[in-house]
C-alpha cells in the first residue's frame, strides 16, 4: 500500500450509472492461468439518466485484461483506461453489449478471494468484492443480474464442474476437456456467483418442499470423506422444513448444492444454490468431531440455506447495510438452533458468546454502530457487532411485536421486496408499516455503537403494596459518537416472592435515560429478575446481593437468569479477590476467602435433577479470564489466571465426592449419538473431570488419561485432552503423541491438536508453538490451521500473549506482518487482540502499542491490517 486507503462513507451512496441484464462467463480452467470471458448486457440505469457519452466504470483487480469490446467491435487502448482498481470506458447508448477477457491465476491466490484452488479443486469465494478479482464487473451488491456460467476444465482432473442454478447442458471438448453450462435464473449481485471444479466425491439425498417439489440435496467432498456427511445433510434438510414451518419460506430451484473446502477464510459463503463451506464446519463422524462441532455445522448449515431468502431473494443495497442480512439470518439460525434443542441453553450460548466477542468491540478501538457509517476495507465489517448485535436487534423487535407481528412484518418484507437490494430501513418501515407501529427509537441501535449500561433501583411501598422500579441506562462514548442518545429497549421483568412463587412476569418498555416503573398488588418485598432471557443486550451495573444471587440461582423460573446469577456471584467473588490478590502480593487462596456459600449454590445446581444436564454443565463453568479482563482496567492477566484457578481448586476439593458421583454416573454405553439430550451427558461428565483435576488429587489426572486412552468418541477424548492439556501429568504427551499418530492425516481433526497446545498454561507454551510453526501439517497458507495455532494463542491464552516481557506480542506481531503478505483479510482478523492496549498496565500498553507500530511500519501494508492496525493505535 502506497497511499492511505480511501474511506468509503456511507453518505455517500449513489445508485450505479448502469445496470446489468444478463452475464454470460466462460471460463478455461487452468491452474496456473485460466481464461475468462465475459459478455454483459448493459442498460443505463433510469434512476440515473445516463446514457450515450457517459463513463462506465467497472471494479477490477490483480489480473490480465486481454481485449474489451462493445456491441462486437474491439475496443482501441486509447478507448478506455485501465488502472490497479477498474477499467473506464465511454458508453455508446443505453444499452449496449460488453465483451471482457480477462486473465487470472487461481494457484497464486493464497488471499483466497476470487477464484483460488483448493487442494486440488478449484473455487470460489466473492463475498464481499471478490468477483472483481475475476473479471471487471460493476462488482457491487445493488446490481443484480442473471448469470449462464460455461466451465471448461480437463476431463481428468476436475470431473465435477458446479456453478450457481440449473446444469443447461454438459458435453467433452477435445484436449481431454470437457464443459458444462449453468443457468441462474434469479437475478443476484457478482457476490453470489461462485465456481466449483474438481475431483469430489458427492453424498446425495433429496427433499420434498411443502408444495410437492423434489429438490435434489448434494454434498461435495474430498474423496474419503463421504462417512462425514449425515449430519451437515440431515441439518440442511431440517432447516428446509424449519423455514418453511415457521417463517412460510420454500426453496425455490430443484437443486442444491453444498462444497466443502480446506482452505476457506470464513465459515461459509451462501452462494445461490452453491454454497461453499469451510470442510471443519460439514465434515464430522463420532470419532472426529465434538458436540461442540455438531452443533456448528447444525447452525451454520442453517445460516447459509435460510440465506437463500435472507440474502440472496432479498439482498443488500450496499455493504454498510450487511446486518440487513446478517443480523438476520443470524438471528434466525439461533432460533432454529433454539427449536431444535435446548431454548435456555441455546440462549445462554448465543449470550455468552456475544459478551466474550462482541462487548469486547463495542467497548474498544473497533467499536462501530450495527450499521457502519464508514469503512475502508468491507472485509473488516464481518464483525461480531454486524452479526451478532444485529441479531439481537431483530431479537428486540421480535420481543416488541411479538411472534405474530414480526412474521406479519417479515412476510410484508419477503413480498414488498423479492428481487431486489434494500436497506435496514427498508427492512425496519416493513415491520412498522405491517404492525402500525412507530419504530423510530428503536432504529437507533442500528446507527449508535457501544454497549449500554443498565442500572436499576427498587422500592417498595407495603402500604400501598406497591413496587417502583427505577432503571437508568447510559451508554459511553465510542470512536466517532461522543454523544449518545437513549435507546429504546423491552427489559423481561420477574418478581419473585420469598418462597420463590413468581409474583410479577412482565416485559417493560425503557425508552428514556431514566424511568420508573411500578408493579401494583404486591404483597411483599420482591426479589427482582431484572433483563429475563437476556431481552436487551446490555450490561447490567447493578450488583445484587449474594443472598439475592443464590435465591435466583435455585428459584428463577427464567432458566437463563438462573445462569446469570450464578455468573454474576462468581464474577463478583473473583473481581474482589483479583483486587485482594494485587494487594496481598499473589495469594490467590487468601484472596478469595470464604467461598463456602457460593459453592454451597453450585452443588444444588449440580444435584438439581430438575434441570437438564446441557444446562447445569453450562451454570458450573466460571466466567472465563477473558470476560474478566473486560471487567478491570488495568487487567492483570496473571491474577485473573491464578484467582480464577484457584476458584475451580476449591469447588474441586470441595465438591469432589459430588463430582465424582456425577461423572461416574454419566458413563454411557451406549453408541454416541449427537442429539441434545446426550451432548449434554457429555458435557455435565466433561464439567465435573474437569473439577476433579483442579482440585489438584492426583488420581483425576489418572482419570483423564484413561478416559483420554478409553474414549470411543472425539467428545469425550478432547474433554480429556483439554484438562490433561494444562498439566505435567505425563499422560499429557502420551495422549497428544496419540491423537497426531492417530488423526496425523487429517487436516480438519488437527486443527484441534494444535489449538489445544496453543492455549495451554504450561510454561513452555510459546516455546511449543514457535516449534509447531515447523510441523509438517502446519502451513501459513490454510486460514484453520493459522488461526488454530496462532489465533488461538493470541485470543484463548491471555497468560502467555500477554507474557510481561512481551515474547506473546513479538512473536504474534513477526506472525501477522508474515501472513499480511500471503492473506490481509485473516492477517487483519488477527490483529485485533493487540488493540486492547487500553486495558492493560502502562508497560503491557506500551509494548502492546510498538506491536501496533511494527505492524503499522510494514512496507506494502494491506488495506485490510492498515485500517485494523491504525485504528487500534490510535
Ligand atoms: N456471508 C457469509 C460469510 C462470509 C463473509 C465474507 C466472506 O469473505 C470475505 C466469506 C464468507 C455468511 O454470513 O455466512
Ligand atoms: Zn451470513
């Protein structure tokens, strides 16, 4: 990068000067250089009023433009201009036919956007600006067009060619090649289109849609892995009945197609018909994939086909309306996760997974409103804040309309706007206008960035048996909005009696910074279940009482707040014992003190029969040191380590005899299955191992290794290795010798080898992730495998990144200027743990900030870490 990256504002937008009826591709497959051409059938756009004489100006980078012709007659060098970013030329008419060819080389694609290969196949991945890598194209989401795609490719080599819609026809060529041609008949942006071709092996099945179509189901994989399909298959096939049982919605083509690849930035791309998954995220049988991986591929299957109408039926007018469908669909996917399995527990993850990424953003350097007002590279807004907050957003006006109002918004959103590229405006006036409601204040959570902060007061009356309660919300200033405005939030209420009968259940409307709201005919002093099922994404400041804490604990009928307060007692217990420990000079045991009450609540959520097993596995595990970290300024990362550890020791020892009674009583026999009910044996029995070892009895780590050496499913072996992991129990490298010997071979399974050392506490940590960098498995060109090593360290191992002599950052700040050069849009992923500079202590910050400094002085900085790095730095 030469210049500073221009900012890209969203003020700005203009619709395109010309449109795009038709695009017909050819492409000849070549991994070294494969020719593409291209025909568009261009009309200027009315909206617009161009026409004859107007400049047309198409995206285009990193390849060869071989010839350009308009309405068949080739085009002059001095008849348009070609730059490192696009290509102009003068339009003749109003409607006119373009030719392109164009040259690129999919084997020197390691950034992996455009057409790249794969192993050996060949793909492609176009979100958000990759098709402009391809050819030059108008390449942005408002222009929608039908694509006929033509692939000719060697015979041998790539005997499966896929494109977006329907197989028109196939045939042999000479040359040992041969082709086929794909018609799309939906018209979708360049970001949709994508590219398959190769050796795969293909696991088929099909299903019947509500009106009696047969759509034909198929799974692309590398040969041998067609045993670890059923899942990924049996997923999309329950989202399919799902969509259209709770949101009305049919699939609309006879054919659908999903492809797993090993190298994939992201988790997975929605193409029309095609879509393309990251393998880790379709891939699974009992001995390679966890309950954890099941569920993944569940929700992300999902999430891609609910695309299909979420994204693709109705897309995005321009980038900075993303949520528009990620907040969305990501908000459906959770709630089919939810329908399909434990709702409480599926709550509990969505929120504890939006605490530990998203809050983090909105209260640092990268904060940015749900709707970006400003970018300079559109890769870097797939953020947790776009899908995640975006989806709880959509949660709030589905909790404000309830279930019947929002699909009656949602089906005036799919009919107003089928075929076209809108906005989170247009989205929102579609649920006002089908309800009659004003949804003004609402919308500020698409514009206003930063977490609120929720206080609350109550009072009661016993005369006039009433209670008042008082709620007061703030939100601090972010980059950019100095300002805030009150937001309007419905905050789920409970009040609950002395003897744990709900007295009060009801949903309040906050709308100022501070009001009131009162509860008639209440008869006694109430304990308040305050923001029941997480109803606003906010953080709460009020502390209640410990007493209060466990009266919620074992007596909410809201389960997710049950979890909330057993999360908010262990929170305050370690934050107090984090302060005592910087004072008492690291004694973690005396810093904590008494702990007998909170681990008095703990045991009767243990023993809780009452209560599904997924459920209390999840009320059992402390907040995790990340979480804390975001709770103190400066954050000590090893104070949090040992006082969080020694927290899990005392639950341990004081718990032992209750574990282990609960691990031996979840043994199953049984053959593993991935339903709910047994994941969730699985992870009670994981929970109480991992307590047992803490404790720090030495015959638990014997336990872990047998079961490690016993296990007849991926699940139980990591939960074993993932204690084990942490120890100098020599079972640690039996274990780990075992599973490379075992799982050597497989790329997808490795991964999980090398994350599990990446995050261990031992000592020798950086030293073994430094050598690792040398395995042979191990590559900086595969995102999983950069990200499982390397990402890991950074983001699961705050002890050891954030080393006080500063060997975590330097090691991490020589990786990213590395993979800056091989691929920006993980390298600037990546980069994110160094701006947290503001949390730590001066000399942590100031050795944090050279990080940022060293990235920043790379010569050739990608735009993507530029404006990662930059931001953080300053
Ligand atoms: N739209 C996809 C995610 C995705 C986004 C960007 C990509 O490359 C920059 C790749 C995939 C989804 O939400 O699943
Ligand atoms: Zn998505």
């Amino acid at each position: 990068m030469s210049a500073q990256p221009q900012v890209i504002r969203r003020e700005d937008y203009t619709a395109p000067a010309f449109l795009i009826d038709k695009v017909e591709l050819v492409f000849d497959l070549d991994r070294d250089v494969t020719n593409v051409k291209s025909r568009l059938f261009i009309i200027a756009n009315p909206v617009r009023g161009t026409g004859a004489g107007n400049e047309v100006s198409f995206d285009g980078e990193d390849m060869k433009l071989v010839s350009i012709a308009i309405d068949d007659r080739k085009l002059g060098v001095d008849e348009y201009s070609v730059d490192k970013t696009g290509l102009t030329f003068t339009a003749p008419g109003e409607t006119f036919v373009v030719d392109i060819e164009t040259q690129v080389s999919p084997v020197t694609n390691t950034r992996l956007e455009g057409l790249y290969v794969s192993q050996s196949a060949f793909c492609t991945q176009c979100e958000a600006e990759g098709f402009r890598r391809i050819t030059y194209f108008p390449d942005r989401p408002d222009v929608m067009a039908t694509f006929t795609v033509t692939i000719n490719a060697d015979k041998a080599t790539c005997p499966v060619l896929l494109s977006n819609g329907n197989l028109a026809k196939s045939g042999d060529l000479d040359g040992n090649r041969h082709f086929a041609v794909w018609e799309d008949p939906f018209p979708k942006p360049s970001y949709l289109f994508a590219l398959v071709a190769g050796d795969l092996a293909c696991v088929e099945d099909s299903f019947k849609t509500v009106s009696g179509r047969d759509v034909a189901l198929r799974i692309f994989v590398e040969h041998g892995n067609e045993d670890r399909c059923d899942y990924a298959m049996d997923s999309l096939k329950r989202s399919m009945k799902w969509d259209e049982e709770v949101y009305g919605l049919e699939y609309d083509l006879d054919l659908f197609n999903i492809v797993a690849v090993s190298d994939f930035n992201m988790g997975a791309m929605e193409n029309k018909s095609l879509n393309i998954f990251n393998a880790k995220y379709i891939l699974a049988k009992p001995d390679t994939a966890t309950d954890m991986d099941y569920e993944l591929i569940e929700s992300i299957v999902a999430h891609e086909y609910f695309h299909n109408w979420s994204g693709n039926r109705v897309t995005c007018r321009d980038w900075f309306q993303l949520s528009l469908k990620e907040g969305l669909t990501v908000f459906r996917d959770q709630e089919f996760s939810a329908d399909q399995r434990s709702r409480p527990v599926q709550r509990i993850k969505d929120v504890a997974q939006l605490r530990a990424r998203q809050f983090p953003e909105d209260g640092g350097p990268l904060a940015h409103p749900v709707r970006p007002d400003s970018y300079m590279e559109i890769n870097n807004f797939y953020t947790a804040t776009v899908y995640e907050k975006g989806a709880e957003l959509i949660r709030m006006m589905h909790t404000l309309l309830g279930a019947d109002g929002y699909r009656k918004g949602i089906d005036l959103y799919f009919d107003r706007h089928d075929g076209q590229a809108v906005t989170c405006d247009d989205f929102a006036k579609a649920m006002e206008d089908a309800n009659d409601v004003d949804l003004t204040q609402l919308k500020r959570w698409y514009s206003q960035a930063g977490t609120p902060s929720l206080s609350w007061k109550g009072d009661y009356d016993a005369d006039a048996k009433q209670f008042r309660l008082t709620v007061s919300q703030k939100t601090a200033p972010t980059p950019g909005q100095p300002d805030k405005f009150a937001l309007h939030m419905p905050i789920a209420i409970g009040l609950l009696g002395k003897d744990g009968k709900e007295l009060v259940s009801r949903t309040v409307q906050l709308t100022e910074n501070e009001q009131e709201f009162v509860f008639d005919n209440i008869n006694e002093t109430p304990v308040v279940s305050f923001n029941r099922g997480f109803s606003a994404p906010v953080n709460i400041a009020t502390q209640q009482p410990h007493d209060e804490l466990v009266f919620l604990m074992g007596n909410d009928s809201d389960a997710f707040n049950r979890w909330e307060s057993a999360q908010k007692y262990a929170t305050a217990l370690m934050l107090a014992a984090i302060e005592e420990f910087e004072k008492n000079d690291g004694d973690a045991d005396g810093a904590l003190g008494d702990v007998t009450d909170f681990i008095t609540a703990m045991r009767a959520t243990l023993q809780n029969d009452d209560l599904d097993k997924a459920f209390r596995a999840d009320a059992l595990v402390l907040p995790g040191e990340e979480f804390l970290s975001e709770q103190r300024k400066p954050a000590n990362p090893e104070a949090i380590h040992q006082v969080r550890n020694a927290l899990r020791k005392q639950i341990g020892t004081m718990l032992k005899a209750e574990f282990a009674d609960t691990y031996h009583q979840n043994v199953s026999n049984a053959a593993f299955t991935p339903d709910a009910q047994s994941a969730g044996q699985r992870a009670l029995r994981a929970t109480a191992l991992g307590y047992l070892v803490a404790s720090g009895d030495a015959q638990f780590a014997d336990l872990a290794a047998a079961q490690y050496r016993n296990a007849n499913n991926m699940t139980d072996r990591m939960a074993a290795l993932a204690v084990l992991n942490h120890l100098d129990h020599p079972g640690r490298a039996e274990a780990l010798a075992d599973f490379e010997e075992r799982f050597g071979k497989d790329t997808v399974v490795m991964d999980k080898w090398f994350g599990l050392q990446a995050m261990s506490s031992r000592d020798d940590t950086l030293a073994r992730v430094k050598d690792l960098m040398s395995h042979p498995s191990f590559t900086m060109r595969n995102p999983n495998k950069v990200r499982s090593l390397i990402g890991a360290f950074a983001m699961a191992n705050p002890r050891h990144f954030h080393a006080a002599d500063g060997s975590g950052y330097e090691f991490y700040t020589d990786r990213l200027i590395e993979l800056d050069d091989i691929n920006p849009q993980v390298a600037a992923r990546l980069c994110a743990p160094l701006g947290k500079w503001a949390k730590y202590d001066d000399d942590r910050a100031a050795k944090m900030k050279a990080a940022l400094d060293r990235v920043l002085a790379k010569p050739e900085i990608s735009r993507d870490l530029y404006e990662i790095a930059s931001k953080s730095r300053a």
